[in-house]
C-alpha cells in the first residue's frame, strides 16, 4: 500500500534533523559498544521499541520512503522528549541495494527485517531483501556470530527465504510459524504492521541466523562498492 505524501514533510523532517544521518559514522553516538542495524523501518515503532529496550546500543534504522521516516523521526522525538530513550537511534533514507556504501564489513551486530515487501509478482523475487543477494550483503556486514532477524506474515516468503538461507549455506537457529504463541514471544519488539494482522489472528512467521565465525561470502557485482549508486561518493 503506497503512503500518502505528508503535509509539509520536508518541514517535519527538518523539525526531526537529530535523529537523521546520511552515512553513518562510529561518532554518531558516543559510547555505545554494539551496532543494530533495521532494514525496512517504516512508522518507527520496531525502532521506538528496540530503543527503549537497549538503550546502550547504537540504532540504525533504514527506510527508503521519506514519508514514513517523516511519521518515525516524530515518534522518536516524542518519545525522547518524555523519557529520553532514544537518544540512541538515527535514522537513514536510504535502500538496500547503498548497505555496502554506508556499513563496513564486519561492523554490525544484529539485523533486522520486518514484514518486507514480498514482491510477489513473477520475476521478481531478486528484489525480495531475502534474496541471496542481500543475504550476501548482510552476513559480510555482520560480525562473526551476529545475527540476522526475519519476521513477516507470508508464508510464501517465508518458505523462499529459508530456501534462499539455505542456498548460502546457513542454517537457521530458530524458526517459528507462530511467533506469538512461541517461547520467543515474550522477547518480541511488535511493529504496527503486526499487531494489526496478529490481532486478526494471523500468525507471525520468525527466522533468526547467526553467522559463523569466518563465515565468507561474495558480494554480487549489482551490490558491491563498486557498484552502488554515487550518492557516497
């Protein structure tokens, strides 16, 4: 479903300027030792809720529709100006496909996807972002024994992504059907997506991965530094 445009966005957004960052450096916070990076941000509320459960970590959250980090940098600013909590997050406009441009190899802790866009559509699936060739980009940015988090409604890109975990030679730590009937329940950050659809009991499907240590993979050339859009150069 395509958001509408916001009513004097570019205003809010200024207005929200301290929770933005166009690449990421190792002094946009200050001591904070771990790097959790989302992907797919949408209306904050994962972001919001991540925060106020680490608040010593360093929070990116990465959504590429400026409208809706317009709704997440208000939420942020709502919630730190009640409590403070986060003071520890940023959030980038960017896609996918610029990961490699923004994030050293080796520097993140933990990723998260939630309820991607399942591009359902025939010939489409190298845009899903658990596509092997995302997967790729991930595991190098991640550390050894990071991990990556997947959460989505779709059962068919559910089922394409184990495949595609499965295809780089990974195995999943945990994966649940029903995440909220799950052991796993009582540690989850809900999105607003999801508790909209698991309210109407539908179940949330869940994938954790970490990578082994020297764990490789190559980067494709469509998403290697070499290759990405100019905008950081």
């Amino acid at each position: 479903m395509r958001m509408r445009k916001k009513k004097h966005g570019e205003e809010r957004l200024s207005a929200c300027k301290d929770f933005l960052v166009s690449k990421p450096e190792a002094s946009a916070f200050q001591n904070n030792k771990s790097v959790f990076l989302e992907i797919g941000a949408g209306k904050g509320g994962f972001a919001v809720g991540m925060c106020e459960k680490h608040p010593d970590v360093s929070y990116f959250a990465m959504e590429r529709v400026t409208d809706c980090v317009v709704l997440a940098a208000e939420l942020a600013k709502r919630k730190n100006e009640k409590s403070s909590c986060c003071k520890n997050l940023k959030f980038i406009i960017d896609t996918a496909d610029n990961l490699t441009k923004l994030f050293d190899n080796g520097s993140v802790d933990k990723i998260f996807l939630n309820f991607s866009d399942p591009w359902s559509k025939k010939g489409y699936a190298k845009r899903r972002l658990t596509h092997r060739r995302y997967l790729a980009v991930y595991f190098n940015l991640l550390k050894d024994g990071g991990t990556l988090t997947f959460k989505t409604d779709n059962v068919g890109l559910f089922d394409f992504s184990l495949e595609e975990i499965e295809a780089i030679g990974l195995e999943c730590e945990v994966v649940t059907r029903d995440l909220h009937a799950s052991e796993y329940a009582s540690h989850n950050v809900v999105t607003e997506y999801e508790a909209a659809f698991s309210s109407q009991g539908v179940k949330i499907n869940m994938l954790k991965v970490r990578k082994p240590v020297g764990f490789e993979i190559e980067i494709p050339e469509n998403l290697s530094r070499d290759f990405v859009a100019e905008r950081y150069k």
